[in-house]
C-alpha cells in the first residue's frame, strides 16, 4: 500500500508539472509561429475584461467575480474573468500565438504584446447620461469612453503623443489588432423599468461607439474588430425577468433579442460608413447575434447539453437568482461546464466562448472574413 501511495503521489506530482507546463506556454507565443500582428488591444465589457475589475470594483449582481467557483476550467483559480475560464479574447490572441491580455489597471507595464481595457459593467453611453437620468445607483462608472481616455494614458506612457511621436509609435499601432468586444448591453440593462425608450440609448450608444472607433482610426489604427451584440434575451437574467408568453422561435426572450437585433442592425450601417471614410483600414464586423443563434438553434452539434440554465447559480427555472448569484459561499456550479452554453445567468462558459471564437476566426460570421483580415496584414510591408 505504501508503495502505492508514494507512486501515486509521484503521478501526482508529475501531473501538476505537466498542467503547469501547459499553462504556461498556452499563455506565451510560440517561438516558431509566425503572427502577422504584434500586439492587441482590446476594450468591451465583461464578456472582454481580462480582470480590470473584480469583487469590489465589478457591476452590482456580480460582485462575486474573485471567488471561486470563477476560473475553475482553465486557469484552475479566479482571474476575475466573468466566465470558468477562457474568453473570446484569450482564444483570439492564442490563434495569434500571442500571451493572454493583461488587464490595463494591473498590467504593471508589462504591455509587450498588448493591453486589455475592457471593464465588466461598462457602458456605451457616458456616465454622465445615467446620472443626470437618476440611473447610476450602483453601476459601473467607467464607458468606452474611459476606455479611450486609459489607451491614450498607454499611448503616452510609450512615448505616443501628438506630432512629435516617433515612427515607432505608428509601427507599434499598425502591427496592433483592436479587438472591439460587445459593448452597449449594459446600456439597455441600466435602463430597464425607466422611462428612457430604447430608440434613446440605441442612437446614443452607437454615436458613441462610432466616435469612439473614429478616434481609434484616426490615431493610426488599421485592423479593426468589432463585435454585435449577443443575443441578450437567451441569458437566464432575460429569461427570469420577462413574462412566459414573451419568447421567439428559439425559445429565447423575443422582445430583448430584437432590442439586441435592431441595434446590431445600426450598428453595421454606421461600419459601412467606417470603411467609406477609413478606406486604409480593415474593419470587420464579428456577428455575435448570429453565433449565439446558431448554437441555440442546434446545441447538441456543439455538445452542449443544457440551453437556458446556468452552470453556476440557484433557484428555478433557469438556476439563476439576482440576489443569490454565482461565488457566494451557499450557491454551487455544475460539476460539467463545458455542457452549459451560461455560466452564471449573464455570462458564458469557456466552452460557449470558444465556439463563438472560432465562428469569429475561421468561421463565415466576420465580415470580412477574419482570415481576409490576416491576409491583408500579411501583404503589408
């Protein structure tokens, strides 16, 4: 028996270098893999935040984030990632033999290969628009904005500013990817039960984005991706809070998914526009409405087993509780993430993002093509 303990422990201790080993070089480049970009900057909300907040700092309803179970897949411990694991932008930047993104508010100048600015909460709209309509009651202060207002901080911590910026810091943005993850979501959630319409924060948020892309573009950024909204009204939060009768024909929240449609829909009018008046630059539209669809139209190609509810969670029918979420001490995951498309009622599991991300990158949902994109980077001198 002790013999088999020791040659246990010894399995033990072999596996955990092994894992370990993994871990690392998953997170690292490749030294023989050819990359056509160098770095990537990311901005978004909590499907993107690599860990720009956290417990104290992230959106109320999900101020759980440091605790496990989060990050329990992949990295084995919480990142502050909103999911058990990998989001679309670490899948991104591993196709990119690239590290994982550090997040901007702890990247401690490690920024070699990019930053991620995105913030779990943040809106497309300013702040400000919140507070003067008596909305900013626990709500993420930071938006897009703020985003642009921290990459112009990094832009200048590299030397970056102005005209007398070298031609370093141009290189430095024409080698970058700018991965734009959904943003606006939580605009429409802030707004529930008020009298602001939704034809009010769909113009005032995609006049934001599209300032805040002008900017990007006009700073010298060639490679652009921007994501569409999800389909927001299959997330069990949609699911809890509307009425049995409001559904479509997947089963989801009709009325929130063609909120999340029609936005998606001024969205890609005011890219097209982009692409007119940026005509050096790749702007590609990664249409997350659609992936999010097409596996709730046939989950079991995709090897989910469960639709709606959420891996972590409590409560029915969705196992989803506003008050009562994931990484409070009495609220337990399923013990098979991968089989869940949600992972805590708002938020996906690794395995969810890893599908959409390869619609994204070797898919026909990005438009153009992510591998059009690559080319066109490739071709440049």
């Amino acid at each position: 028996m002790a013999t088999l303990s020791i040659l246990h422990f010894s399995l033990q201790k072999i596996l955990i270098t092994v894992n370990t080993i993994f871990l690392l070089s998953s997170s690292l480049p490749s030294a023989s893999a050819i990359t056509p970009f160098k770095k990537i900057y990311a901005f978004g909300d909590s499907f993107t935040d690599t860990g720009n907040t956290g417990s104290l700092t992230g959106p109320t309803g999900f101020v759980h984030v440091s605790n496990p179970p989060y990050g329990t897949t992949f990295f084995h411990h919480p990142t502050n990632r909103y999911s058990d694991g990998r989001l679309v932008i670490d899948f991104v930047a591993q196709s990119l033999s690239l590290p994982f993104l550090p997040p901007y508010r702890k990247s401690k100048g490690n920024t070699t290969y990019g930053v991620n600015f995105a913030v779990a909460g943040s809106t497309a709209i300013n702040h400000a628009f919140f507070a003067k309509n008596n909305l900013s009651l626990d709500i993420t202060p930071e938006s897009i904005q703020t985003q642009l207002i921290w990459f112009d901080k990094y832009l200048e911590s590299q030397g970056c500013k102005g005209p007398e910026s070298g031609p370093e810091c141009k290189e430095g943005l024409d080698d970058a990817l700018f991965w734009i993850g959904e943003i606006g979501v939580n605009d429409y959630a802030y707004t529930l039960g008020s009298t602001v319409s939704d034809d009010t924060i769909r113009k005032l948020a995609i006049y934001s984005l599209t300032e805040f892309l002008q900017s990007l573009l006009k700073k010298g950024a060639k490679y652009v991706v921007v994501q569409a909204l999800p389909t927001t009204g299959c997330l069990p939060l949609a699911m809890t809070l509307a009425p049995s009768d409001d559904r479509d024909d997947i089963g989801c929240v009709k009325s929130v998914n063609n909120q999340s449609y029609t936005h998606n829909l001024v969205l890609q009018a005011k890219l097209s526009d982009l692409r007119q008046q940026f005509p050096q630059a790749v702007i590609a539209y990664a249409d997350y409405w659609n992936a999010y669809r097409t596996v709730m139209k046939n989950p079991e190609k995709y090897g989910f087993k469960e639709s709606f509810k959420a891996c972590c969670g409590t409560g029915d029918p969705y196992n989803f509780d506003v008050f009562n979420t994931c990484g409070t001490p009495s609220v337990t995951a399923c013990s098979n993430p991968s089989e869940h498309i949600n992972w805590d009622g708002v938020h996906l599991t690794e395995a969810m993002y890893k599908v959409v991300a390869d619609m994204f990158l070797n898919g026909n949902l990005s438009n153009p093509p992510f591998k059009s994109l690559l080319e066109r980077k490739q071709q440049k001198p």
